[in-house]
C-alpha cells in the first residue's frame, strides 16, 4: 500500500514539474507584464511570478481541473500582487522620509514601463478599478472570468471597469 | 471628459509592458523555489504535528476530570485471586502439604493471627477430606485493593440472593474477622473488606440479603448495650466494595422493661421497639424499613400492637439469619 502511495506521488511530482516548465514557457512573459500592470513596483513582478509558479506547483496535486492551471496562477499572481501591495503601504508608512538626493530608478526595460504615462495614470486609480481594467484590457479576461479572479461579482467587475476607463481618459486626455 | 477607449487602452497598455522581458534565469529560480519548499515540507510538518500534539496533551491535562473530584473507595483485588470457598466446592480433596487442616465443620483460625474468627456460614459444607475455609482465609489479609474503576457488579444469580452470598453468584463468600475488620473472600472478585467502629465477642454475623437486591448484607453485632445487641450493617458497592450503612435500626434484645427486634420480610426489615406495661405484656411499635443505596429509611407510619411475651413469640429478638 504504502508504495503504492509513493508511486502516485511521483506521478503527480512529474506531471507538476513537466505542467510547470510548459506553463513557464507559455506564459511566464505575460503573466510578468501583467504584474508589472498591478504592481507598483515594477521590480517586484517577476518575484511575484515566480512565487505563483511555485506555489501551483506545490498545490499540483490538489487541483480539481488542471486545464485551468493558467486561470489559477494568474488569480495566484493577482493575490500575491495584492498581498505585495498591502505590505509596502504598511512598510511605506512606517519608512523615514527619503533623501532629497536619493538615487533615481536604474535604467533598464523597467524604467521605461515606469515612464509610460498609462502606468503612471493606471497607478493612480483604486486598486480595484486597476485590477478590473488590467484583467479586462490587458490580459483579455472576459467579465467573469475577471470576475471569477478578483471574487466579486461580474456587474463589480463592470463598474470598476467603467469607473476605470473614465478615469484613465481623464488622466491620459492630454496625450490623445 | 470622455472615458478611454477599449481597443486604444488595450494598445497602451501593451506598449506600455512591452519591453518588460522575462529574466532567463526565471525558470532556475522557480525550479529552485520548488526544491526548496519541498525541503521544507517535511521539517514543517514535523513541526506542525509537534506542535498539534502539545497543544492536545495540554488542552487533556487542562480539562482531565482529576480523580480527587470522584468517590474514592478500595477496590478490590485482581481477579486471579482464589477464595477458600472456590477451592473446597471444585477441589473437594487437598492436596497433600497445602496447608488446610482436614476435620468437620468451620475451622477456627490460625494461632498466629490475632483474634481471627470464622463466620458460621450456613451453606459451606463441612466434611472429612475437605479445606476448611479459615485455614485458607489466613492467607488472604486484609485486601484493601486500590483499583478505584472496578467494573460493575454482574447480575445475581438469585433475588434474594442465598444465605451466606454477597456477591451475588449463588455462593457463599467466608468472613473473618480481624480486630474490628471483618474480611469477606469474594468468591467472585476475591477479599475484600470493612471496618467497624467496633465488633462485639463473641463474634455475632450474618450474611443476608436484606433489601432483596440479589447480593448478601454483612450484618455485624458492633457492641451491646446491656442485654441489647447493637448491630452495623455493610452493603456491596457496584464496585465490588463493602461500605458500611449509616444509621442502622438494628438492635435486638430485653433490657430491663425495653425490647428491641428486627426482622428481614420481602426486603424490608420490620423493627419492633416495645415497653412493658404489665407482667409480660409489652406496647409494641413496629417500623418498617427500606436499605437503599444512602442508608436506611422508614416506611409508612408504625404501627403499634400489644404483645403478651407468655403467649406469643417474643418480637425482641435478632432476625436476618443473626443466630
């Protein structure tokens, strides 16, 4: 008996591994762009990416559907993004004020996402209203499959993103 | 103000991740983090289940009922002990250097115990060939056993149970007395024993089912005031122990223009209390009363009669099989 509990374990272990390197080659890039989207540091996304991917591989054996491994990591990497955001609030209002001269951001691919003017309005919106129109216009989700991975309602989803929408045409009017 | 377009947020916002690229090294670290927490799983789940085991022993010695809070009696001894009685109903023939004495009726006890006597038990059989109890029942002191969960009693083989019975298997169970303690051999559970305040000598004992529960009350002469005989009464806990009864109304005997007597009918006990009016003609009060688990209690009202001690029975007399 007990062998044979080990041997469906090491097949569950092999399908994790080879469904990780297979959703890592799929969709790793755009799960990391997505993060960048929610996150306020950009930085942090791939650590955010990363983290899901492991926690789904952990969770492999537990999932009831496999064909929707892609749905959970990414509600997995919008909960971290969400926990991530939580945390530096917490650690921003307990952090000393910053040098005047403090160093500025290093150049890179992700200073540039830092300098696009739609990330900068996006950041300015409710976290929800961002969610809702990244999961909506960047990551393509459909009303409730945004629904589904924010956990509200599909009329929510509709108002954030309505909501959303306006304030970002606001924000963005003077570069249209 | 005019909300964003969908199609031209969808372009922006692509532009805008656009040069974000995924870090070659991102699949190394995952793999790593993977192996990593599969290292940690079971040091966690180690711990974990430490910890849930603690937690539980400590809630189990937070509410564990502490056995102070419960009656507290002497158990009886372990079942594998075996009683005199046992040995002559099965054995009728001692084995040669096994110590009983060979002679007819109850022995008397051994020199090297100290005022040790048998009880005259009706239903033991005496006769050439055959251990006599009280050689035997010196082997057994005076168990005080401490097993305090005994199980429950077994159901009596007869209501009332048989002359001589406390336990309620159709046996007789022998008593001796040592001192003040009288022990009973159990022929069920083995010895176990009670101690009165006092017993009265020459020894004056009776086993009888009093309240018709099927098991025998130890009934013992403790002392006597003038011609009156006092008697205490010990009952057979569902544990298997004996436990003296409060309040006993035994007493039997004429002292001077005052009788007292008992009798046991149908599980009750028929106390007689009469004063001497004329010659031998006595006002007689007769109360009836129950043993329960706490004691005994009175019945009804008395009831009051005339009895002329030239004629009729004397009702100052020891009844419940006290000879």
């Amino acid at each position: 008996m007990p062998a044979r509990s080990d041997a469906a374990r090491s097949q569950v272990a092999r399908d994790a591994d080879a469904a990780l390197t297979a959703l890592y080659a799929e969709h790793y890039r755009s799960l990391v762009r997505l993060a960048a989207l929610l996150l306020d540091d950009v930085g942090l996304c791939e650590e955010v990416v990363q983290d899901a991917y492991i926690r789904v591989h952990t969770a492999w054996g537990r999932l009831e559907d496999r064909d929707k491994a892609l749905a959970y990591l990414r509600q997995t990497v919008v909960n971290l993004a969400r926990s991530t955001l939580r945390r530096r609030l917490v650690a921003l209002k307990h952090a000393p004020k910053p040098m005047p001269d403090a160093a500025s951001a290093e150049e890179g691919a992700y200073t540039l996402v830092e300098r696009a003017a739609v990330v900068q309005a996006l950041r300015e919106l409710p976290r929800r209203q961002r969610e809702a129109v990244v999961l909506r216009y960047y990551a393509d989700l459909s009303e409730a499959a945004a629904a589904a991975v924010m956990k509200c309602s599909v009329g929510s989803v509709k108002a954030y993103t309505s909501r959303g929408l306006t304030a970002l045409g606001s924000k963005l009017e003077g570069l249209r | 103000m005019t909300a964003l377009e969908p199609d031209e947020l969808r372009r922006l916002l692509t532009e805008a991740v656009e040069p974000v690229q995924a870090s070659p090294a991102g699949y190394h670290r995952i793999r790593a983090g993977v192996i990593r927490r599969r290292r940690l799983r079971m040091p966690m789940m180690t711990v974990g289940g430490l910890a849930l085991a603690g937690l539980i022993g400590l809630v189990y010695l937070v509410i564990e009922p502490r056995t102070s809070a419960t009656l507290v009696e002497p158990a009886r001894p372990p079942l594998t002990q075996t009683t005199p009685d046992v040995t002559v109903s099965r054995r009728p023939v001692t084995p040669p250097g096994h110590g009983g004495t060979v002679g007819t009726g109850a022995g008397r006890p051994s020199a090297s115990v100290s005022r040790l006597e048998t009880a005259a038990v009706p239903t033991s059989p005496g006769g050439p060939g055959e251990e006599t109890p009280s050689a035997a029942s010196t082997s057994h002191p005076s168990g005080t056993p401490s097993n305090v969960h005994s199980p429950a009693l077994p159901p009596p083989v007869s209501v009332p149970a048989m002359a001589g019975d406390v336990d309620g298997d159709g046996k007789s169970d022998p008593t001796t007395v040592s001192d003040t303690t009288v022990v009973v051999a159990l022929s069920l559970f083995g010895s176990t024993s009670v101690t009165f305040p006092a017993v009265a000598s020459p020894l004056s004992l009776s086993v009888f089912d009093i309240d018709a529960d099927g098991y025998g009350e130890l009934i013992v002469q403790t002392d006597s005031n003038g011609s009156t005989r006092n008697f205490g009464v010990a009952k057979l806990t569902q544990t298997g122990q004996l436990r003296i009864v409060s309040n006993s109304p035994l007493h039997a005997g004429l002292n001077g223009a005052h009788g007292d007597g008992f009798r046991c009918e149908a599980g009750k006990v028929v106390v007689a209390a009469g004063d001497r009016t004329t010659d031998k003609i006595y006002q007689v009060t007769s109360t009836t009363w129950e043993l329960i688990s706490t004691g005994f209690t009175a019945l009804g009202s008395p009831t009051s009669s005339t009895v002329d001690l030239a004629s009729a029975q004397s009702p100052f007399t020891a009844g419940c099989g006290i000879a």
